[in-house]
C-alpha cells in the first residue's frame, strides 16, 4: 500500500470523499522529494489534468492538516509548504540572507521539548520546524 493509498483510506475511514482530485493531490504530495507548496501541487496536476483548481488544492490541503496527515512550514520564501507525516519528521536551519537551507534532526529538539515542559508546563508540537539565522557561509 502506498502512502498516498493509506491518507486516502484514513480520509475515507473519516467520512471523506476520494474524488479524484483529492486522490491526485495526495499523489502530488507523496511523490514529493521533500516539502511541496499547494502551487506546486497544481503545477503538476495542471500539466496532465487541466480543469484542477487552485482552490481545491488549498481546500485539499487545509483538510490533510486539519486531519493531521500534513504538516506545514514557512520556509521564510513567502509561501507555506507541506510534508506527508508519513514521512520522516525532521526541522531545518533556513539562512535568512541566502536562503540555504539544512535538515536538523528531529532529536536535536528533545531537550527543548523537555525544558518547556518541565518549566512551564507546555507540551510543544515540535513534528516540523524552521530556524531561521545566517549560515556559516554568510556569518
């Protein structure tokens, strides 16, 4: 079963409908390399479906993370970009002058989510993040 076949079966489990568009963004998304915008997603669906819309690929993509099966993270370009939590979590050091961009391991986080906790009280969802600063190259 693929991944895009399991977020469509969890959609359907949940009362949702599988029209074909929905089945063609999931596609999109989890034949991603990485993170992918809602542009992009209608970029591709475009090119072999042209009657796709963009606000379906928004509507499409708010359900996925209200359902939890997308995360999103601003990676500081002006446009909001998903990940299937079906893939690896992970968070990442964005250079804010020339825009590189690093995976950061998701335990290097573990003793901020500790510290949070244990000081105020706060239980952080810490799946997808960005941390923006200067890479070596520009500091």
């Amino acid at each position: 079963m693929t991944k895009a076949t399991d977020i469509a079966s969890r959609l359907s489990e949940q009362g949702y409908r599988l029209t074909p568009q929905r089945i063609m963004i999931l596609e999109a998304i989890e034949g991603a390399s990485g993170h992918i915008s809602a542009e992009e997603i209608y970029q591709k669906i475009k090119a072999s479906y042209p009657g796709m819309n963009i606000s379906t690929v928004y509507r499409t993509m708010e359900l996925l993370k209200e359902t939890g099966m997308v995360t999103e993270t601003d990676m500081g370009d002006g446009r909001v970009r998903f990940h299937s939590v079906g893939h690896e979590h992970h968070h990442h050091l964005v250079c804010s002058k020339c825009g590189t961009v690093v995976d950061l391991d998701e335990s290097m986080l573990a003793p901020l989510t500790v510290l949070l906790t244990r000081k105020y009280g706060f239980s952080p969802d810490l799946r997808h993040l960005a941390i923006f600063g200067q890479c070596k190259d520009c500091a």
